[in-house]
C-alpha cells in the first residue's frame, strides 16, 4: 500500500508542476481576441481558492460539523490576532512571488523557466541556514555548486532560436530572468520563515494557510488596483478569462495543497525524480507542442547538472559525516 502511494505521489507531483508551468507560459503568450487576462487578478481568485479549500479541509477535520468548525475558526484565527499577524509577511512575499511567475512564463519558455527555477533549492538552503541554524553535510553544499553551474549553462545565450522565441527581445528574456531569481529568493525566505512559524505553534497546515490566504488576497487586490487600476476599470476584473485561465487559476490554487497533502509518502529521492521528470516533460512539451524551444547541447548539459543537484541535495548517506556550517 505504501509503494503505491508514493507512486501517486510521484505522479501527482509531476503533474502539478508541470502541467502549471506549461498551461501558465500557454495561457500568456495564446494569440486571442481582445484583452488578455490580468495575471494580479488570477493570483487574487487562486488565493480566495485556497482559502475555500482550507477552510473545507478544515471542515473534514471537523468531523463536518459546522459548529465546530466555526469555535475551531474563531479560536484559531479571531482569538489569536498576534499569531494570525506573523503570516503578513510569508503571505505578502508569496503574493510577489506568484505575480513574478506570470511575468517570468511571459518571457521566458517553460524549459528554461523550470530549471532556472531549482534555484529556490540554493536560497532555501542558504535562508535554512542562517534562520533554522541548520547545517547543511558535504554532498548537499557541493549540490548547490553544481546546481549554480548548471543553472548558468542553461541562461548561457544561443543562436539558435526558434522564430516565436526571437519575437522576444534580449531585454524581455532579461526581465524574465530577474523575475524567477527574485522569486527563488522570495521562495526561499518566505517557505524557511514559514516552517518556522510552523515549528513554534501548534496550528495545523490548513489554518496556517488560510492565514496566508487572507493576507495573501488583500495584497493581492492591492495590487490589483495599484498596477492594473486603469484596465481594470474599462474591461473589468474577469477580463479575457477563458477555461484555460481558470485551469491556471485551480492549479495554482490547489497545486501547494496538493503537495503538501502527499509529501509524508514522498522521500528526498521521489522528489528529486519528480522535479526531473517535471524538466523532462517541460522540454518536450516546450518544443513538440508550444514550439517557443529549440534544445542545445549547452541547455542539455546544465539541465543535467540541476537534475544531478537535485538529486544530490536529497542524498542522505548511511555514515553520518562531520556537518558543515555556514
């Protein structure tokens, strides 16, 4: 029973990510009719998302009683403002975050986007270390340096280029690098300060995230109404949403709450082949289906080395070696 549900996992963590990274870089760059669809809105409605499926997870928990859904509701949300407050800053970085991926699947092909985006692993270990105090062993700091190398091979420029990806301007591919290494950064801090919000209290994951939804849809209308307030106005909120974009939208709605529910059955190795099988799949699907990516020997050789990283990072040797710390 166990091997079959880290089988399902492994496929449900593939799926997740992969199919969000390809519907994303699809849904902003499909040629359509009108305006397109405003990526601060979709990220609003994604986190309103979340909050509906905690909430009902919550409920479940409840053993689906109502009111002991509303005491658990009141008691861990209304009556504990301080430890409701602590979430404004995780939630407001996530908020970025989820904005600077539109904008990085706006400029960039869904291949390059994924590995360049094993970065998070680098700033998440870098954030563990300086606010867990964890200590990072040998094979995990020699991962990080190969996954630095790997990720510069595949930004290495190229020639050879197919048509739709030569509409994008090297200055276009540049504000789509900036945008995924402010959002591993952003990855980073706000996932490390999230855990140990969760290693202080006793709240469960599903309260915590509607915290972080709450705060996260307030930032985002925000938003909203600070970038977007003047299209907003003459086209409306839901302007250009079509059923692709609400695949988006669930997806990323559901996508952190799905991993979240089935990574107890994934260990470090599953998850190092899901990230794989997610770069795999994206190169593919990028270049058969999307056709926006023509794959070079370079691009392969640094997606190799991320993928080795990944997997090195995870590696968890029997003999126990002398830690090292920053």
């Amino acid at each position: 029973m166990s091997a079959n549900l880290k089988y399902l996992s492994l496929g449900i963590l593939v799926f997740q990510t992969t199919s969000l990274v390809l519907t994303m870089r699809y849904s902003r760059t499909l040629k359509e009719e009108g305006p397109r669809y405003l990526s601060s809105t979709a990220v609003v409605i994604a986190e309103l998302l979340k909050i509906l499926a905690c909430v009902l997870l919550v409920y479940k928990d409840s053993k689906c009683n109502l009111r002991t859904l509303n005491r658990v509701l009141h008691d861990e949300i209304l009556n504990k403002p301080m430890e409701t407050l602590k979430l404004a800053i995780p939630s407001g970085i996530y908020t970025l975050q989820n904005n600077l991926l539109y904008v990085a699947l706006s400029n960039l092909d869904a291949a390059t986007y994924q590995v360049t985006y094993q970065l998070k692993i680098l700033t998440t270990a870098l954030f563990s270390v300086s606010m867990l105090s964890k200590k990072l062993g040998v094979y995990q700091w020699l991962s990080l340096v190969i996954l630095m190398t790997g990720v510069a091979f595949v930004q290495w420029p190229s020639d050879s280029q197919v048509p739709a990806a030569k509409e994008h301007s090297a200055g276009s591919q540049l504000v789509g690098l900036m945008a995924v290494l402010i959002a591993c950064f952003s990855s980073g801090f706000a996932g490390v300060y999230f855990e140990k919000i969760l290693k202080e209290t006793k709240q469960s994951v599903w309260i915590r995230n509607i915290q972080l939804g709450f705060f996260g849809s307030i930032f985002g209308l925000m938003g909203v109404y600070i970038y977007d307030g003047e299209q907003l106005s003459k086209n409306g909120f839901f302007q250009g949403y079509n059923k692709l974009t609400w695949v988006v939208v669930v997806l990323q709605a559901l996508g952190g709450l799905v991993i979240a529910a089935v990574i107890k059955y994934a260990d470090n190795i599953l998850k190092g082949f899901a990230t794989s099988l997610s770069i795999i799949l994206s190169t593919l699907i990028s270049y058969f289906w999307l056709q926006d990516f023509v794959p070079t020997s370079v691009f392969f050789f640094g997606a190799v080395l991320v993928i080795a990283a990944t997997f090195l990072y995870g590696y968890d040797p029997k003999p126990a070696g002398n830690p090292i710390k920053a």
